[in-house]
C-alpha cells in the first residue's frame, strides 16, 4: 500500500544528502569521503528525508514525514503523531501550536503527549505546549534492555513480533529499489551537509512546503 515514488517525484517528495566535516558533539570531524571505509568521490547517501503517502481507506491523505541520517545534531529514535487543527480554535491566536504525540523508542524511553495548557495568573490568557509525561526509567526504575538485547532474547525465546517476515522484506525492498531507480534516472546526487547539523537544507524546504517543520524538542 506504499505508494512508489515515480521518477518526476523525486526531487520532490525525497531529500538525498551527505555529510561533509564539520563538528560533531564539540569534535571536528571528516567528511564520509574522507573516512578511511568511503570510496573517494562516492556518492552515497548518509541522509534521506522522504514524504510517504500510503494509498488505502484509513491513510489515504494522511503525509508521512521520515528522515533518517548519520552525523546529525543528535541520536534519537522518535515517532511524532500531530493532530489536526481544530475547525474552531478555542484559544484565537494565542494558541498557534496542535497537540502531539511523541514516542521515545530511543533513548530513554517515553510517550509524552504535548498539549496546550492556560498559564496559570494575571496577565491575560496565555497558552503554552506542556508534555504529559510517561518515562520508562523513571516509572520502573529498571535497566531497560537495548534495542539489540531485546531482539537477541526475542531470538531465544521465539517471539516473532519484532521480526519482519520474508515477503514483507522483499516488499520493503522493491519499494527501495524503485526509489533508487528514480533517483538514478534523475540524475539526483547527494547534496552535502556539514555534520553535526540536521541535515541539507532541502530537508527542511520539504517541510516547509506543506507549512510544516520537522520535531525538535525544546
């Protein structure tokens, strides 16, 4: 149900990036074609921003956002749900923010719904986004396994929910291997990004065109 991503949509709908030096935690670092394992004048890619649409009765219209990249900013694993703006905003213009769902998968795990909140005093009314707070670590005050723990005990134990199945790897694959396809027949190169940033520029004008940003917390 994925929908393909014909060749006249690639510039459009994907961002193919790599990174070049720059700092990374504080630390000048290489470029990728000036590491030790990557082939001089390679092309590529460290970095993918992609919009995906999914073409069946409960996703058709509803934009998916993904971007995944290697010397960004930071290291986290998050999954971000926005809610669609209210017809009738209860708050007028003092409330320019939607409620979201943000899922922690790594690390420190959490599920934190952002919503919008009265300040609490004079002054008029004011409305700030809060997070309603659920952190793994703090509710159970355990270890929580990493993600390759989980995945070598699932292995020992037989639980197969973690795992792909082969037709749904071969799936994931030819919709890839279309995608690199486009990309080839475009002519699109990897367009550079210093590291420790959060990838080329084009990633966030591919936002920006649907009047969105991409997540960042505070």
């Amino acid at each position: 149900a994925l929908r393909p991503v014909a060749e006249p949509d690639a510039r459009r709908l994907t961002v193919r990036g790599q990174y070049i030096a720059g700092l990374h935690a504080g630390q000048p670092v290489k470029g990728y074609v000036e590491e030790l394992s990557a082939t001089k004048g390679s092309k590529t890619e460290t970095f993918v921003a992609i919009k995906a649409e999914i073409n069946n009765w409960r996703w058709t219209g509803v934009p998916f956002y993904l971007r995944t990249g290697k010397r960004m900013s930071s290291r986290h694993s998050d999954i971000v749900i926005q809610f669609k703006r209210a017809p009738h905003n209860l708050f007028g213009e003092q409330s320019t923010n939607v409620n979201k769902l943000v899922i922690r998968l790594q690390p420190d795990e959490a599920v934190r719904l952002y919503v919008q909140i009265k300040e609490p005093g004079p002054g008029g009314l004011r409305v700030k986004s809060l997070p309603l707070n659920l952190s793994y670590a703090e509710s159970f005050m355990l270890r929580y396994p990493d993600a390759y723990e989980r995945l070598l005990m699932d292995v020992v134990r037989g639980n197969l929910s973690l795992f792909m199945r082969r037709d749904e790897v071969e799936a994931a694959w030819r919709w890839v291997d279309g995608l690199i396809e486009a990309w080839e027949a475009s002519g699109y190169q990897p367009e550079t990004y210093p590291a420790g940033t959060d990838g080329p520029m084009s990633a966030a004008m591919l936002m920006d065109r649907d009047n969105r940003s991409w997540w960042k917390e505070n």
